[in-house]
C-alpha cells in the first residue's frame, strides 16, 4: 500500500481548500511511480501494515516531522539591546526638538 502525505499541497479557497493541477499531478506521478520519497510518500508492505495491526495512519509509515529551526537567543537578546539603544536615541532627538518648539511640557 502506497501512503501519500500531501497535506501541505493545498491552496485555501474561501469556503475549502483545494489541490492545484501541479499538486494533483506530483500525486499522480508519485502513485504511479510507486517509490518511497523521504516525507512525502512510502511504499508500505503487507508485513508492514499487519506489524501495525492493519493501523493506516499516515504518521505510522510516513515521518512528516519537521525539525524546528533553532532561535539563536544570544543575538535576539543582541537585536533588543540594540532597538532599546536606538530607541533611546530617538527619544532624546525628539526631546531636544519639543524643546526648540517649545513644547517641552
């Protein structure tokens, strides 16, 4: 049994979604091929499928799992100090002007 992951080969319409020529013929192709494509499709046997208990979850054949790309907090936090920085500039550009407005309240 062939398993085809294509949940993310969708377009949103405004009342449901729907597949695109390109996705419904990448489907086409991959189901005729018949090969296994790393988390898109697999090529499950018979033996597979009862060693799962005749389960046909797509997740039990096919890992879709995504790995999270890492947040560098060492230049987040770099990034804030620098906006706090500027911003503190700005606010003391727009002091000296409310002054020569006479608007420094």
């Amino acid at each position: 049994m062939l398993f085809i992951d294509a949940s993310h080969d969708y377009q949103q319409g405004s009342n449901q979604n729907y597949l695109g020529d390109d996705d419904r013929v990448e489907i086409l192709r991959t189901y005729h091929q018949r090969e296994n494509i790393a988390k898109y499709a697999y090529l499950a046997t018979r033996e597979e499928i009862a060693a799962n208990d005749y389960n046909l979850n797509i997740p039990r054949y096919l890992d879709t799992f995504e790995q999270e790309e890492q947040i560098d907090l060492a230049a987040v936090n770099a990034s804030i100090v620098a906006l706090r920085t500027q911003l503190s500039e700005l606010e003391g550009q727009m002091q000296t002007y409310l002054k020569e407005l006479g608007l420094d309240g």
